[in-house]
C-alpha cells in the first residue's frame, strides 16, 4: 500500500510537506498513527502522552466496520446537513456497530447524527430517535468512558434532545480536555449559545471554532446561518462565499446565497442564482427556495410540474418532507389562481400531516404546517388553534432560533383568516428579534412583508405598511 500525504497550511492553502508511506497492508491503524507521528514532527509538536495513547489506539479490529464509519463520518462533513446526509450517515454508521458492537467512535458518531438530525429535524425527531441517541451514547460511554467523542456525544443528546442545556454545558467543557484541538466543542457551545440567545457568545465560539477548523465547510455555513438569523447579511455572504471557494457549485451554499438574496428583496439576483440549480427530489431546501422564488415573482406556473412530478412518486425515507412539498404545490397552485387543485394538495397535505402527528405529537414544524394546510382550506379555528399549539410545544424561552416560528405561522394565519391585530402584533414581535424563519429565505424581513402573497390581506393596515417600509434591523438590534 502506498499512502501519499501532504502538508497544506488550511488558512493560505500553502504546502509546507510531502512525504510517501509504503507499508504492508496489514494493519491500516499504525499506518496512521506512524503519518500522524511524521506530520506532528515535521510541525514540532510535542506529543503529550495521552494523546500518543490516542495515536496508537485502534478503534476497531473490523476493517468492514471502520470503512462503513468512515463512510459515515464523510456525510458528516458535507455542507449542509441535509434529510439526505442524516439518513446516509446513519445508515453507515448503523451498519458500523451492526458489524463490531464494541465500536465505541462509531456509537459515539452516530449518537451525534441522531441528534443533530432530532434538533434540526433532517431525521424525524420520534420518541425511538431520541431513545436511540440516548442509548448509542450510554453505550460509547459505558464501552470508553475517556473518549472524548462519547462524552460530546452525551453532552450534544441533552443538548438537542431534552433542551437541557446546563448539562450540555458540562458534557461539553469536560471532553474539552479529551478532544485537544478540536473544532467540536466550541462548534457544540456555538449552537447551545445561539439557541439560549445568547448572540455574542456564539460568535465568539464560531470564531474559535473556525479557527481550529478554518475548512470545514458545515461550519462555515451554520456560521453564514447564524449571521442570516441576525439578518447581518452582508457577514453571510461572506461566510457563504467562503464555502464556494472551497466547494465550488454546491447546491445548498448556492441556494443559501439566493435566499439571502430574497430576503433582501433582490428579486432578479435570486433568480439568476437558482436557475442553473437542478434539485432532485431530496433535495427539499432547494426546491422550496425555488418555489418561494416564483410565489414572491407572482408566477409559479413553471414550477408546479416538477412539484407534480416528484409528489407522484414521493421517497417514503423523506416521510413528512414529502407532505411539506404538497403545501408548497398547493401554496403555488393558489396563487396561480387554480383553486381546485390547492385544495386538493392542501388536502392530501393535511391528511398526511395529521398520520405523521400522531407519532410526533409535539413536533412545531409538523403542526406548523398542519395550520397553513388548515389556513389554506378555510378552516379558520383549526388553523388558529394549531398555530397557539406550535407556540406552546416550542416556546422562544427554551429556544430562541426556532422558538419563534410558531410566531410566524401565527402571524401568516391570522394575516388570511382575518385577524389582522393578531398578524400585526406578531409581525412587530418578529421583526425586533433574530430567528431561524418558517420558509427558505430565513426570518422576515421588510422586503419579504412586501413581497409575500400571503401578507395581501394587510397591504391597506398602515401600522403593516409601516413595517414594511421600515429598514431591515441592523446587527445590534437584539
């Protein structure tokens, strides 16, 4: 085996070394850890003797079980974490401990997928994920109480999935010590900081983190996504433009990119940036942005087949992202003036929402959208009361970056069903605070109150029409 390793320094991508490793194959573990000596000298890094210990151990015996992790651990390092990453990583990583059950990295990574995908909902976040994070990480933990990776991977199960963030915090700053040097931990403080609202501090941990990890382009991203909730858009475009650089033409960052240019009301610059894009099925962020595109443009006529299309033959491994798409098909039909066939998608739509709820009872996103199904059929009170639910099951107090889409599923609703001092006094509610958003192009903004059909009702309300011209709020506007 021949193994040919070059020394770039990430931060001007300048080469500092190469050398060539010709061994036998027969124990691919001391090979890395014979590189990762080679490298540490050529930096003249003196290697403590606790991380030597790390260097030498082998994480597993199963050569099957380390390539499904490997493979699992790449999904991880994609852009985005999309349904479709979430769902591969798990699958190898699944199929990692399926092969050496004593894998304790491979428990610990896969306990860290579930439940990135539980908060963030790229996996269904049902009881059984949540169990099954829990357990992957007891089982890191019970199997290597020292590694790091398990100790994070506790920490990031409290964090995401019960929302106990004090014990998070622990977790995290007692696997600081076991993990020298990497980005994770203050990647983990990043995201339980901004959720806690706590703005300032997650920046000054992006920071950290992006300095230890000056390429990861996941990072980067969640960082523009961080600027893009505190609508700093100018800092995330830079921060997206940072990930083009590294990953040319990726799909997510560029429609990252066009929703940002939404959100500015650059109309025409969000067109050019998602015309060359191609989405394929699963790739839901890019579809609805495309949608949302021509919805805002007034003419979705040109998007509704491609919706059609893939609605006819839906991925069930996407489960309620297919049954969000049929909203957007009937959001699209209605504008479109084709009334019969949004109410047939709404329909369809709020069926489907309704058999998912039954497992995921407290799910804001799933009741979210079961409201705009129920606004868009007429049902007023159902659409109001599930809007109040979705408040109640996620409030802004325990999670300050998705906590406040309920209130914008309220103020969307009441906006339709003829409330118009319920819609304006979440829209001002909204507008004075950083959030993730309900649809692609982020939180609301002035220019997107302009553009978006369903605020029509309010265009005559002047306290709506002083929203709507006012300035989009600045980065101290907290």
């Amino acid at each position: 085996m021949r193994v040919n390793v070059q020394l770039i320094k990430a931060a001007n991508d300048s080469h500092l070394w190469a050398d060539t490793f010709d061994r036998k194959l027969t124990d691919i573990f001391s090979v890395e850890s014979e590189v990762a000596k080679a490298i540490a000298d050529q930096l003249r890094a003196h290697i403590t003797g606790q991380e030597e210990q790390i260097l030498a151990a082998k994480p597993t015996d199963n050569p099957e079980a380390y390539d499904a992790y490997l493979r699992g651990l790449a999904y991880t390092l994609k852009t985005t974490t999309s349904p479709t990453n979430a769902l591969a990583a798990q699958k190898y990583l699944r199929e990692a401990v399926r092969l050496d059950p004593k894998f304790a990295l491979s428990w610990a990574l896969l306990s860290y997928v579930d439940a990135s995908g539980y908060i963030i909902q790229s996996l269904e976040p049902t009881v059984a994920l949540r169990e099954e994070t829990r357990q992957a990480a007891e089982t890191a933990l019970t199997l290597q109480p020292n590694l790091g990776e398990a100790v994070l991977a506790e920490g990031y199960y409290h964090y995401a999935c019960l929302k106990d963030y004090d014990t998070a915090v622990r977790y995290f700053e007692q696997a600081r010590p076991l993990l020298p040097n990497s980005s994770r931990i203050p990647e983990s403080l990043a995201y339980l900081t901004r959720r806690r609202g706590q703005w300032d501090q997650s920046e000054s941990y992006f920071n950290e983190a992006e300095r230890l990890d000056p390429r990861n382009v996941n990072l980067l991203n969640e960082h523009a996504g961080s600027y893009i909730l505190l609508r700093r858009f100018p800092e995330a475009l830079r921060k997206v433009d940072q990930v083009l650089d590294i990953t040319p033409d990726d799909l997510d960052t560029l429609t990252v990119k066009a929703a940002i240019a939404q959100a500015e009301g650059d109309l025409p610059r969000a067109a050019a940036l998602l015309a060359p894009l191609h989405p394929n099925a699963d790739d839901s962020y890019a579809l609805e942005t495309q949608v949302y595109q021509e919805i805002l443009e007034r003419r979705p006529a040109q998007i509704t087949p491609r919706l059609k299309e893939i609605l006819a033959k839906p991925d069930p491994a996407l489960g309620p992202i297919n049954s969000e798409l049929r909203f957007w098909l009937g959001w699209a039909q209605e504008v479109a003036d084709d009334h019969a066939a949004a109410q047939a998608s709404w329909s369809q739509a709020r069926s489907e929402l309704e058999s998912f709820l039954k497992e995921q009872r407290d799910n804001y996103f799933l009741i979210g959208y079961l409201a705009l199904t129920n606004m868009g059929s007429g049902d007023k009170a159902a659409a109001l009361a599930l809007s109040e639910r979705a408040m109640a099951a996620l409030p802004i107090e325990k999670d300050a970056v998705t906590g406040p889409i309920p209130v914008e599923i309220l103020a969307r609703v009441a906006a339709q069903m003829g409330e118009p001092d319920r819609a304006i006094a979440a829209l001002q509610k909204l507008l004075s605070i950083p959030y993730a958003g309900a649809f692609p192009a982020g939180p609301l903004t002035p220019a997107l109150l302009r553009l978006d059909p369903m605020f029509d009702p309010l265009r005559n309300d002047p306290r709506f029409q002083k929203l709507a011209e006012s300035a989009a709020p600045k980065a101290g506007d907290k």
